[in-house]
C-alpha cells in the first residue's frame, strides 16, 4: 500500500477536524465530505479485525459524524432541528440495517464450481455488512440532519459548483497530458487505462473511481450552475455555467451528456413543480427498470440498434452490458428475497480458471445479487422516497412555487434523479449521493409540516465570493 496514500487516509479526521473549529456546520460537513471524495486516494483501504474496510467514502463520513453527534453537542445547535424523519423513512433505515443479518442467515452453505470454492455467510460477517451499511448511510442523516432547511440546499448547490470548478484543473491537464494525476500524486493507477481513452483523446479520472464517475459529478455541478444563473442572472454565473458545459463535452461520456440533454432545459426553463414532477418519473422508472426490462416496454434491442448506429463499439459494449445483467439476474432470482451475500457469490467464475466471468455493472443487479429484493428496496427507496416526498410537500401557491429557492430543490431533486437512473447501467452511488438525499428529504419533511427557519442570509445566485481572490475553504 502506497505510503503518502495511506498517511492522507489517516490524516483526514484531523483535516475535519479543523473544518468543523472554523466553519458553520453545513459547511464543515458539505467540504468534509465533498473534499474527501475529490481528493482522497481511491481503492485504498484499512483493514480492521471484525471490521469493514475504510476508505475515503468512510472515514470522511465517519470523521463528521464524530464531530455533529459527540464533539459538537454542547455549541447550543441543536435547537434548529430538522423535523421527524416518518414513520415510513424510519422503516426503510431499520430495513437498511436487519437485511444484511437476514442475509447472513440464509446463507449458511459455501459455493464450491471446479476450483472456486466461496465461504458461508456467517453471523459475523452480517455485522460487518450491517456496520458497512451504517457508514455509506451516513452522509444521508448527516444532510438531514445539518441541510434540512433551504440555506443548507442552497449551500449544498453552490458549493458543489465551486468544487468542481476547482477540480477541472486537474481534470484539464489529464485531457492533455493523459490521466496521470493519481500516479503522480499517490503513486498508482486506479483502473484500466483503456477505460480513460475515448474518440481519439483521454478522459479524466482524477482521484475517483472511473471517468465515468468524473462525468456524472461535472453534469450535475453543470445543473447546479445553471439552477445559480437562473436565480441570478449576471455575466459571471452564466459563464461558469457555460464553462462547466464544455468540460462536460470533454469528459466525453455519452451517457452524462444524455443525463444533461434531458434535465439542462428544465433546469433553465421549466417551473419548479414540472422538474419535480420530471425528476419523480425519472426516479421511478430508475426505480422500476428491473420489472421493465422483462417488459415490451422497454424496447432494449432497440436501443442496442441505436447505439450501433451511433458507435458499433459502444453499442456492442451495451449489448454485452444488458446480456450479463441477464445472467445475473437469473442467478439472484435463486435466491431472491435476500440475496447471495458478500464473497462474490452472486457472480459467475470460471470452474477451471478460476477467473471471474461475469462483470456486475449496474448498481440494482449488485443489490438484487448481494442483498435480494428485500435489501433492493430498502436502499433504493431511501433514494427515491426524497424526490417524491418534495413534491408532494411543493406549495399550490403558483407565486411562491417560483420562489429561488424551489428553483434550487427541483435542481437537487433532478440531479438526485439523474444519479439514480445512472445506477442502471453503473454502480455509480457515492456519498455525495446519500448526502443529497438527506438533504432533500430534510426540506421535503419542512415543506410539509410548514416548520419555520431562519431568515435566509445567502445570495442564491452566488457562487464565488464578492470580494478579489478565492474564498479559503481550509
């Protein structure tokens, strides 16, 4: 394991630490979080007994949550507290936290193909799935919690903007040197480098996962620039939009600039009522693929012929995508309510090699395999209940629908939306996903239940700050 990676792994507490004594607490958490995941080295991990692996999706989330529920108790903050979850939200994060233990125990027996040989589920490695399980949610109780009301959505859009403006510089010079960032800095490559190569140039990969990651996180500061312009309409705004446009353009991922082809216009146009209401469809077929491709109504050879006239690479990619999420399925429908568990048992390995011969692509088919339907639902619909929930909770008031601050949450809820129908064809849910959804069920609940905030203090169509020079963040 690469030391420097390692060390700022370790470091990163520490790094929250000094976000938390100097900032507001939105803040602290949207930069500890958002940072983390910008920076921090992918695939390294630190290996505890009895313990899932940390990583920067965790120990970011962990480091915050130490500082909102223990450290920061006695600062008087609390009495700005966001309404009661519900009873049905409440169900879900029980179900969140017993799947992996049922999981456990439907899995008593080991898989054994040729020389494969996959161990049981025991009861202890349910309480490490249900641990792991706790800390990818946690972002989305901490955004409940911190961003519940519209200045914390409305932060959480700006700053997320401002994140990725920083972060194309690096994102521009892996354009043109080649993604090299994560060699240089950490000292290893995350992926394939075939994977970063696309029309004849390179795609940026940073310090996440895949371009494809890098892709989804520019189209969704892309709607969030856009939601800023609309809201305030000065030259400044509008070129960062713009600007973020063409970075989006050279990511050259067909499938983010899809996602921005659909939401963009509703973004810049549409009432906020009609981007709810567009981002609740989207969810809900995201939600409902799995039905819907056993369906005529999902016309999936047909969009194959599309895409292989579009690009016969990418359309027999997508070919090869939807015949291994067949198989797949097939598989976790031995098992369905929940699932196969951990160790790769829900996956196809070659009985004579040994090598792994299926590749589980899309986020929903992982659950269905891992978790069963049971634990599909109770993370997916802790997803998609937000959206909905804020759209039940929009005014009637037509003057007051138009408000900036609507025009901000039916931003958050279509790039939500936008994210979810992207776990079709990627396992692309980070913690900037959960947090997002706790942020907007948090306003949804206030919406609903007419709770009072605060007089709102930030100029909603700003994105850097009035005064010359960058705003320190650290």
């Amino acid at each position: 394991m690469p030391i420097l990676a390692l060390t700022v792994l370790l470091s990163w507490p520490v790094i929250v630490a000094i976000l938390f004594s100097r900032l507001p607490r939105p803040q602290a958490l949207i930069w500890s979080i958002y940072a983390g995941y910008l920076l921090l080295p992918p695939l390294v991990e630190i290996d505890l007994p009895v313990f899932p692996g940390l990583n920067k999706a965790m120990v970011p989330a962990l480091a915050a949550a130490a500082m909102i529920y223990l450290v920061q108790r006695d600062q008087g903050e609390d009495s700005d507290a966001p309404p009661p979850m519900g009873g049905f939200v409440t169900l879900l994060l029980v179900m969140n936290f017993v799947g992996p233990l049922l999981t456990s125990l439907t899995n008593p027996d080991p898989l054994i193909d040729g020389i494969n040989y996959r161990p049981p589920v025991n009861l202890s490695q349910g309480v490490a799935s249900m641990m792991l399980v706790g800390m990818q949610i946690l972002p989305f109780l901490m955004g409940y919690k911190i961003l519940w009301n519209a200045q914390g959505a409305q932060l959480w859009v700006r700053s997320l903007v401002l994140g990725l403006l920083w972060y194309t510089i690096p994102m521009l010079i892996e354009l043109r040197l080649s993604p090299q960032m994560n060699v240089w800095v950490y000292g290893f490559f995350q992926h394939d480098f075939i994977q970063t190569i696309r029309y004849g140039g390179f795609r940026p990969i940073v310090f996440l996962q895949h371009p494809l990651w890098v892709a989804l996180l520019t189209m969704t500061a892309f709607l969030g620039a856009i939601a800023l312009a609309r809201n305030d309409r000065s030259k400044r705004n509008i070129l960062i939009a713009l600007y973020l446009g063409a970075i989006l353009v050279l990511c050259k991922s067909a499938g983010a600039l899809l996602q921005a082809l659909m939401a963009a216009p509703l973004v810049a146009f549409a009432r906020p009522r009609v981007m709810m209401l567009a981002a609740a469809i989207v969810a809900g077929i995201a939600f409902s693929y799995p039905t819907l491709r056993t369906t005529s109504w999902m016309p999936l050879q047909g969009i194959v012929n599309v895409a292989m006239s579009i690009s016969p690479e990418r359309g027999r990619s997508l070919e090869f995508r939807l015949m291994n999420e067949e198989a797949l399925l097939e598989r976790a429908m031995e098992r369905p309510l929940f699932g196969w568990g951990g160790w790769g048992r829900s996956l196809f390995y070659d009985p004579y090699s040994g090598r792994l011969a299926s590749v589980p692509d899309g986020q929903w088919v992982i659950w269905i395999g891992s978790n069963g339907i049971f634990g599909y639902l109770a993370q997916f619909l802790l997803l998609l209940v937000p959206i909905f929930a804020l759209l039940r909770a929009m005014p009637r008031d037509r003057d007051r629908a138009r408000e900036p601050e609507f025009v901000i949450l039916g931003t958050v809820s279509l790039m939500l939306a936008m994210n979810l129908l992207d776990l079709i064809p990627n396992a692309t849910i980070t913690p900037l996903t959960w947090l997002t959804a706790g942020a907007l069920l948090g306003n949804a609940n206030r919406l609903r239940q007419a709770v009072p905030q605060a007089p709102q203090s930030l100029n909603p169509g700003q994105v850097l700050p009035k005064k010359a020079g960058i705003q320190t963040v650290l």
